[in-house]
C-alpha cells in the first residue's frame, strides 16, 4: 500500500507538493520534497568548505517553524473526509538567530560551528523520517522549533499556549531547554522524549519522560551487571582521580554493590593525583589472576594515564579495561597506531553499524539532499522521530505503556524501564533506556563486543 505525504504551504496555497512513499523500508524513496515555512524563510544555506583537501559542498536548507506545522503527513484514499491528526514537536538547538543576520545575510563565510551543526543535524533526521514514513489512516503534522531561538524561547512557547496542542514531543535538548519541556510534559501528560541528553536534570514523579540516552547510574549498572556475571572471583579495581564526577561514580558503584548492607564483590579503590605511574599500579596487581580496572572518570587526560599505563602492563598481566560511555569520544583511543591490539571497552546506548535498510535509506537520503555524509545525530533524529512517531499513532494515547514494542525497531535496541529514584517513590520518576552495548575500541576502530 502507497501513503501520500502531504507538504502545505504555509500561505495557504492551493498548491502542495505530494511524494509518494511504500509502507514497505526496502521501497522508501529519498525525500525530495520542497519545504515551506513562516517567519523566516530561508531558501538556501550554500556553505562550501576544504575537506581533507577537496571542497564539499553542503546545502543546508534550514527549517523553524512558530505557529503552523511545516510537515503533514497523510494515508488516505479521496473518499475519506475527516483523518485523525497527530501534533508533534521536534526541539533542537538550531542557533537560526546566529546563524542569519537581520538582513538575511549568513554570519559564517566559512563551515557552520560544530556547536551549531549538531541541532541541525537531528532536525535533518527527523525531517528524512517524517518523509519516509508509512502512518495508515493517520494525519501527522510536525512543528520544529530552534531552542535557541531569541524571539519565541521555550519559556515564551509555554506561556503563550503554543505548544498546549502537542500530542508528542521530541528533544535533542539539555539544561533549561530540558527542564522547561519535562516540567510542561509533565504538567499537560505529554509524552516527551528526551534524545540525546544522559541525564534526568533532576526530573521526580515525572511518568511522561523518556530518557533514551542512558544516564551515568545506568551506565555503572550495566558495567556492575556484566562484572557480576563474568568476573565475580577476579581482582577488580575503581581508578579515580578526585572530582565531583568521580565521587558519583564511585557512590553508583558503591550503592549498586551494597544494596543488601553488605559488598557482593570486592571492589577495590584507588585514588590517582596528576600521575598514574605503571610500577604503582602494578604493585596492586597480581599476574596469576584476571584482572578488571575501571576507569572511573569522565576527565580525558586522565583517561589517557590510565590508558597508558595499563598499555605498559597489558603483556604481563591480564587487564581488562572499562573506561566510561564518553570514552569513545577520546582523540588517543581513534588513533591506529596508538595502544596496538589492547582493547578498551566502554558502554554505549547507541549502535550502529548502518549496514541495515533503514540506515542505508537515510544516508542516500541525506547524501541526495544535502551533498554531504550523514552524522551519527542525524540517524539519532530519525530513528527517534520515526520510532515514536509509530508508537504514538499504533498506541493514541497509550505510548508511555508500549515504549517497548520490538515490532517497531528501527536499527538500535532498547529497553526501557521505569525509574523511581526512592524505593517508597508513590509514582514512576520517569522512563530510562537500560539497555546498553558495550563496544571494543582497539586499533582506531569501534566494534561491537556483546
């Protein structure tokens, strides 16, 4: 069956571009479409920058919305009259009023910050999403929104009433952005989706969020779960450095492994100042036994000693290293000379080896449309976008309950639970994804390890 996606303009126009689209992922057409919008219409961004010594030419065709939906999505055959409408905001830091001058004028000669590029890498996600998707007998109409936005901020949304009508919301946000929507979702019960953010921004007895990017504790759990099923007799040891970071990690590790009063393992601590010496750490090992470090630290430079120094040791004792989720993110670890063949393990919420329908589908997507390679933040915008999207129109009313349904998996696995922060907590504080890869980094390359 075919499902006709509907583009209006917001003048009002008789006219309308109409794509068609197949229910069926493997017969998705990249999106074409022309999209039109109010308040600032921003034809074309042509941004062009030296890229490993060629030029590449980026078309970025940037889209805010205030007050009218910019996409509407509709299944249906000419006989039917009335289609139930679905309302979704999709928010990301898009900086539009950095981005363009009064005049209309582009700020940046040269290529777009990266602080910028990541909001407007979602919002391309989200838009291939909305493009492609098969929605039955539904109408979906999305409105996207610039956080960052200085004439109509989130607080000035929600005052004004404009975001009351949402049935969905979607969030590449963080910090006041973030609390603002958890607050209004939670007051209006809206579903909001919290995408990118690893963390509950201090969120309580709010059963309408859903933090898909896993928090620290969540992290220290799966670490803590893997630990006890396969390394409960070994030597395991916490490396720290002082730091209110490290203090959380260290009370996650602690709390998980004295819930009943008492240490289910034995864990090791061992606190770290501006040097990680090898013969020091070694005077804490023993070559007859697995060994297990964890880093426990988020700070890079310190990752890097502790790296170096399990590296040095690696061929006479047998180290497994845990580093944290933002590890992966370290210049030293992507290096393929660096640490040959001693593999560095950390935690991640996301995998994707885009080898599937779904991931080829939105790299030629975004290639077509923007002449560029798509980022791990657009295949974030749409798989959360696509994802919840279904969700919402298969459960109306009902997605907090079927957060979990397998049949409508894009390309990443989740789980998600319930959290309750207090054990006697008379409500769900909110919704968590638990489910968590860990990945092998080892010779410039990451790779899942189970």
């Amino acid at each position: 069956m075919d499902v006709r996606f509907r583009i209006s303009d917001v003048s009002n126009s008789k006219k309308s571009t109409e794509i068609e689209r197949s229910n069926n992922p493997k017969e998705l057409r990249n999106p074409t479409s022309e999209i039109r919008y109010q308040e600032k219409v921003i034809s074309m961004a042509k941004m062009i920058f030296k890229n490993k010594g060629r030029h590449l030419l980026i078309v970025l065709i940037l889209t805010i919305i205030s007050n009218c939906s910019i996409l509407s999505a509709n299944a249906q055959k000419d006989s039917v009259a009335v289609l139930k409408t679905y309302r979704i905001g999709v928010f990301a830091p898009m900086y539009l009023d950095s981005i363009f001058t009064p005049t209309g004028g582009i700020r940046f000669n040269d290529a777009i910050p990266k602080f910028i590029t990541q909001g407007l890498d979602f919002v391309h996600g989200a838009q291939i999403a909305l493009d492609s998707m098969y929605v039955g007998k539904d109408n979906i109409e999305a409105f996207i929104y610039d956080t960052k936005s200085y004439t109509q901020p989130i607080a000035q949304l929600i005052n004004n009433k404009k975001l009351d009508n949402l049935d969905l919301i979607i969030g590449s946000v963080k910090d006041i952005e973030f609390k603002q929507l958890a607050d209004f979702a939670q007051a209006k019960k809206i579903p909001f989706i919290s995408a990118t953010y690893p963390n509950d921004g201090g969120t309580v007895a709010n059963p309408y969020l859903v933090v898909v990017n896993s928090t620290l504790r969540a992290h220290c759990e799966a670490i803590y779960s893997y630990l006890l099923q396969n390394h409960g007799p070994d030597m395991i040891f916490i490396c720290r450095q002082k730091g209110s970071q490290e203090d959380k990690v260290a009370s996650y590790f602690k709390m998980i492994n004295e819930q009943e009063g008492k240490p289910l393992l034995d864990i090791q601590t061992l606190n770290f100042d501006s040097t990680i010496l090898p013969a020091v750490l070694q005077e804490k090992l023993d070559s007859n036994r697995q060994i297990v470090i964890i880093g426990g630290s988020l700070d890079e430079i310190f990752a890097n000693k502790l790296i170096n120094a399990c590296y040095e040791l690696h061929q006479s004792y047998p180290i497994t290293l845990l580093g944290m989720p933002n590890w992966d993110g370290f210049k030293a670890l992507m290096k393929k000379d660096a640490y040959q063949d001693f593999p560095v393990y950390v935690t991640t919420p996301y995998f994707n080896s885009k080898g599937d329908v779904y991931s080829k589908m939105v790299s030629s997507a975004y290639t077509k449309k923007y002449k560029g390679k798509a980022g791990d933040m657009v295949f974030k915008g749409f798989e959360c976008t696509y994802l919840f999207t279904r969700l919402m129109t298969k459960y109306p009313g009902d997605v907090i309950n079927h957060l979990n349904d397998k049949s409508l998996k894009v390309y990443t696995d989740y789980n998600f639970r319930p959290v309750m922060l207090k054990k006697d907590a008379p409500v769900t504080d909110y919704y968590e994804n638990k489910h968590l890869y860990f990945v092998r980094i080892m010779n410039g390359t990451i790779a899942k390890a189970w």
